[in-house]
C-alpha cells in the first residue's frame, strides 16, 4: 500500500499481547509517566493512551515525548488527541465536612474551552448506598450549592466494578440536573489504578454540548471508600462544566 493512503490510525504490524507490553515499557520509562493504560482498537492499532503523572513535567511536554518516542522507537505516529494525561497535586474540589485529598488535574488535547465556567461550587454533601433487590445496588448523590441541592440516583448490579459505575453515573446524575438544558454529561468509564504507591481512581466523562463533545478525565485518591473516590474523581473532572 502507498504510505500516502493510508489512514490516521495507529498501527502497529502484528500488535499482540507482547507488542503492547513493549510498548508499555517504552513509554513508561519517560519522565514524569508514573503509570499508564494502552487502549487497543482491536485491529492492531493503539486506540486510547491514558497517563497518571506527577507534576515534574509539564502535560503537553509528556504528550510530546510519548509522540517522538513511539515515533522514534516504532516509526509510529499516533494523533495527540489519543493521549489524555491526568497531574497529580492538590485538589480543587471541595467536598463537605471532608478534609482535602490530592487529585489530579485532568488535561487532554487538544484543548476545549467549557461550556461555562461554574459560578457556585458543588459541594459533595452526601453518598449512600444501598443494596436492592435482585442483587443491586443503589446509590443516591447529593450535591449542595449556594442556594439549592440536587440529587441523583443510579442502580446496577451489586460487584465491586458496578458500584464504582453506579456512583459515579449517580453524581453525573445530579450534575446534569445542576448544568444548563444545553449540557449533558454521561460516564465514559471509570478505573482503579496504582500509581507512585497510591490507589487512585480515574473517570472519564463525556460532555456534551450542542453539538460540541469532548472527553473529560478526573482523578482521585481513594481514601475512605472507592465509591465515593468515583464520584470526586467525576466531579474534578466536570468541575467546569456543570454551573448550578
């Protein structure tokens, strides 16, 4: 095939189990890349690459680096939008009668301005959950501005995956009662990882607005209870993007 045909993707010849671990070990070698996940598309291409950092590098400079060195190394290029990179440091979303957690920034590329920016913040005032019958699980989120509260519920199976799932589409829930008719958020997915020594939790969210979507990530550390780690990661990552 010409070079000059072939499409954007990603590809890497005979992308197998051992191919992304080679990949994975490249990559995490660069500065400042505490832990990452490759994303395969199935078709031997890389789909998604997602990255815990600290802030010893700037995100776009680690963007950068993984793009030369997969270019470098494989003689792959891979577009910058297919790379999200989460910056741990202090955190920016306050939750009620909490004390303060590091979390991370959440920086994707290219860039998106917000819908708008929040005018009153969120406070997370309450998580419960509750099992159902049938073996689920609800949970119900409340989130408390200045001058009113709003409140989501969801419901799923009752397993440790599920639950992180059903907090968090509970809190998106309650952020999508808070954020403008013309704004809509919906989880993407939500992860357990272990980076510099912590358990963290990563959310990506998508947000929707007329016709302009992009993809949010958020990060937290998971202190009293993985459920209520989602629902503060999917806020650090909506923070912009649901006004009250």
């Amino acid at each position: 095939m010409n070079p000059d045909t072939q499409d954007s993707r990603t590809e890497v010849e005979g992308m197998d189990p051992w191919g992304l671990r080679q990949v994975e070990q490249l990559l995490s070698g660069l500065e400042g890349v505490g832990s990452l996940k490759i994303v395969a598309d199935g078709h031997g291409g890389i789909d998604e690459v997602h990255v815990v950092s600290d802030s010893s590098v700037g995100a776009k400079q680690i963007v950068r680096n993984i793009e030369s060195a997969l270019l470098a190394e494989f003689g792959l290029q891979i577009d910058h939008r297919k790379i999200s990179v989460a910056q741990i440091r202090r955190p920016d979303i306050p939750h009620a009668g909490a004390q303060a957690q590091d979390v991370a920034a959440p920086i994707t590329a290219p860039e998106v301005e917000p819908a708008q920016e929040v005018s009153r913040r969120l406070l997370l005032e309450s998580l419960e959950l509750e099992r159902t019958a049938g073996h689920k699980v609800a949970c119900h989120v409340t989130l408390k501005g200045s001058e009113e509260s709003f409140r989501g519920t969801a419901e799923g199976p009752d397993f440790s995956q599920s639950r992180l799932e059903v907090a968090a589409r509970a809190v998106l829930s309650a952020l999508n009662q808070a954020a403008l008719d013309n704004v809509q958020l919906r989880l993407e997915g939500v992860a357990r990882l272990e980076a510099f020594g912590r358990d963290l939790l990563v959310a990506l969210v998508q947000g929707q607005e007329r016709r302009n979507t992009v993809t949010l990530t958020g990060i937290s550390l998971i202190t009293d209870s993985a459920e209520e780690a989602s629902v503060l990661a999917c806020l650090q990552a909506t923070n912009r993007w649901a006004s009250p």
